[in-house]
C-alpha cells in the first residue's frame, strides 16, 4: 500500500531552534523525523512512498540522492577502505516519488497534486510527516477495510500540559483537570483513504475542513483511537521531548522492538500488530528507487 507524506510544511514554530529546513527534515539523532516515520510504515510492509515536497523541497532529496547508510548501519571496513560491507541496510528496498505540491499548498491541495499517482490503488496511506507513534497500524487498516468508509483518521489524546476548568452556573470554579486527563481526542495525523477520496475534495479546500465533513454526512468517515504512544513535533519542547525518548527505549521504533517481522498479512503475534501492549505509557551503492518530478 502506498504511503503519501505531506512534507511542504517550514516548521515556524521550530525557528530560532532548528536549521533553516523543511519540519519533516529536523533531526531526533542522527535522522531526521521523516526518516523515523518511513521506518515504522516500511516495518509493516508499506514501503512504496509520495512524498509531496513545499518548502525548501530540495533538502529532502538532497538527503535520500546522498544518502549516507553507515549513520545508522554497523559495517565491516577493510582494504584500507577499499572495501566496505554493511551488516544491514535501511532502505534498499524502498520506493520514494517526489513530487512538488507547491510552497503554499494546504494538505488538501497536495493531497490533490499526487492523485495521478494513486490512480491504481484501491486504499492508500498518509501522514502529515510531523509526528511519531507505536500505533497497531494493521489493526487500523483492518478497520478501515472491513467497513465501507472512504476515509480514516487516528485519534490522539491531546499532551499539552494545559488545564481543564470547570464552572459551576453560578461561575464558581467545580473543577481543574489535567487536558490529558480528559476525554478529549483530536487528529493524530495518520490515514487511510480509499481512492473515492478525490471526489470529496474541492479546489483549495483543506483535507480536515469541508471534504471531511462531507465524508461525516455521508457516514463515511472513520476514527482509529491510539491509546498507545503518540507525539507530535510542533515546537521546540515537543523536539527534545523526542530527542530524551530517542537517547531511550524510542517507543516508536517498533523495527526494534519486536522480533516477528511483520508484513501486510495477518499472520503476526500479538507484541507485533499491536505495539502498544508495549508502551501503555507514554556511501556505498544505493538502490532503492528514486522518481523525481516537478
């Protein structure tokens, strides 16, 4: 199953923090963010990637056409470095296509620009790219395929460390509640679509905004809750709080955590489709494919 990636997005409110680059490409480690989330879809069998390009789209393909394997990759040196053999590889058997959306582009828009690129798939996958989870991602995809919606969003309880105030009817206080003690969910950022999705989205329109609820009146719209771990990186506290989780056990990194290799078939254990049973808490040659256009 394909998976879209909508990285135009500059980050605003990473800089003065952050290298001047496009929010996918700020760095937990020594990868960046993007990086991380092709991991999780490509450890779950979805390895064939659109990523919608915007804002200094040049530096995401910079990053893959000089990709460098021995950051991430034990290898074995020798010949006075004439030879160099990689214990194993990240990506040899990814396909990414990259497209340009536009550098003011909404999601709905660069959802849009790569639809000629989905033209023969039933169901595909998306991401705003920015935010990273251990989620039973087949669990959602079975959902999703089992029911006749067009569309399906993951859940997410907000981590903003805000509070919740209650009022009496006379104005007095009754109550203050931690936000994420409440029962409030909000979208996590990660989808399925069938390709019935295009016939719901207008020019201009946002993704999350008049096509979904469009897809609300038809009953079309579905909702995946993550009770598992899930962070987003929308400012400079939510960068370290990743960065701290990344020096740890990195909840996300499900390619680590379980042993059974998953694929897209339903033969997986239980520790492997459902990685929140876990967390209940909080240059040499390269040959993966590249399709470059715009």
């Amino acid at each position: 199953m394909k998976v879209v990636l909508f990285c135009g997005g500059a980050g605003m409110r990473l800089r003065g923090y952050i290298d001047d680059v496009p929010k996918p490409m700020v760095q937990i480690g020594q990868r960046p963010i993007l990086w991380h989330l092709m991991k999780y879809y490509a450890y779950f069998g979805h390895k064939d990637f659109i990523i919608c390009l915007g804002y200094k789209g040049n530096v995401i393909k910079d990053y893959f056409l000089n990709y460098d394997e021995a950051v991430s990759n034990d290898l074995v040196w020798s010949q006075g470095g004439k030879k160099i053999d990689f214990v194993n590889r990240d990506i040899d058997d990814w396909t990414i296509t990259f497209v340009d959306t536009g550098i003011n582009s909404n999601i709905g828009e660069r959802l849009k620009a790569v639809e000629p690129y989905l033209r023969n798939e039933e169901m595909f996958l998306a991401n705003y790219g920015d935010g990273l989870s251990d989620m039973n991602l087949p669990l959602m995809i079975d959902e999703f395929h089992k029911s006749n919606a067009v569309g399906s969003l993951l859940l997410v309880q907000p981590t903003a460390s805000f509070d919740i105030v209650h009022l009496s009817p006379e104005g007095k206080v009754a109550q203050v509640a931690a936000l994420s003690q409440a029962d409030i969910w909000i979208n996590g950022g990660f989808f399925v679509f069938r390709k019935e999705i295009f016939r719901y989205i207008n020019p201009g329109d946002e993704l999350v905004r008049r096509p979904f609820q469009r897809l609300i009146e038809k009953g079309a719209l579905l909702a995946h809750k993550c009770t598992g771990f899930w962070q987003c990186m929308d400012t400079f506290k939510d960068k370290q709080c990743l960065e701290e989780l990344n020096h740890g056990e990195a909840p996300w990194k499900v390619w680590i955590h379980t042993s059974t290799v998953t694929s897209n078939k339903s033969t997986t254990s239980k520790s492997a489709r459902d990685p929140s049973e876990r967390h209940k808490t909080r240059r040499n040659t390269r040959h993966f494919d590249l399709q470059i256009t715009g």
